[in-house]
C-alpha cells in the first residue's frame, strides 16, 4: 500500500489542528456524555446530543439501555483515548475503559458532527 492510501494519525475536524487543541474542546462533552449514561440522565445526554440522535434515542430508550447496561458495568474507572478516526468527515473517538463491575475492555466510539459550533455527539456505542 502506497502513502497515500495511508489514513491520517489522527482527525479532529474543525475541533483542533492537533490532539491537544481538539480534546480540550471534546473531553468535557465525552465526560457529560458517559456521565448520563452511567447515572441515567437522559437531560444531561440530551444536551451534548445532535437533534438527529435525539430523534433515534428517545427517553423510554435511553431509560432502557441505561437499566440493561449500566448496572452490569458499573462506574468508569478509567479510559484512554486509542484513535480519532474520520468517519464521513465526522471526527470519532475511540476509547478503551475500564468499569468497575467488569474485568473486561470496554470500547467507547463516540462520532461528533463536524461543524464550527458547540461540538455535539451524532453516534454512540458502548460496547
């Protein structure tokens, strides 16, 4: 394989022209966004959410994957950022976390729409 068909190290969008720029701006939203969905608050994910999530995640939903999952992981111990990936010209984050209730790896993607407001997250898997 050529370098050009080599990805980028890393891609942030519009959010920084490096890791340290873009994760300043981004951390605080995955905070926000792990945080209501280790403690249920659908509000507080609602706010760091696009209108477009919001519309696929409804409360009852979020209720539900909040009460299968969230009990069985437990509260997050830890999580190390392993890749920021372009996805469509979205920037998505890749973490690896530890929980409490679980010896396992987790692993966090976390996809934000790429525009020059407020970052907001448009995909989320915890698996």
């Amino acid at each position: 394989m050529n370098d050009d068909n080599q990805p980028s190290e890393d891609y942030f969008g519009c959010f920084g022209e490096n890791a340290t720029q873009a994760l300043a701006i981004l951390m605080p939203v995955v905070d926000i966004a792990l945080k209501a969905h280790e403690t249920g608050d659908y509000q507080a994910f609602r706010d760091v959410m696009t209108n477009s999530l919001a519309a696929r995640i409804t409360p009852e939903g979020f209720q539900n994957a909040y009460q299968a999952i969230a009990p069985q992981l437990g509260p997050l111990i830890a999580k190390r950022l392993v890749a920021a990936l372009n996805r469509g010209g979205n920037p998505r984050l890749l973490f690896v976390a530890r929980y409490t209730h679980t010896s396992d790896d987790i692993v966090i993607n976390i996809t934000f729409t790429n525009s020059a407001e407020a970052p907001l997250i448009n995909e989320m898997w915890i698996e």
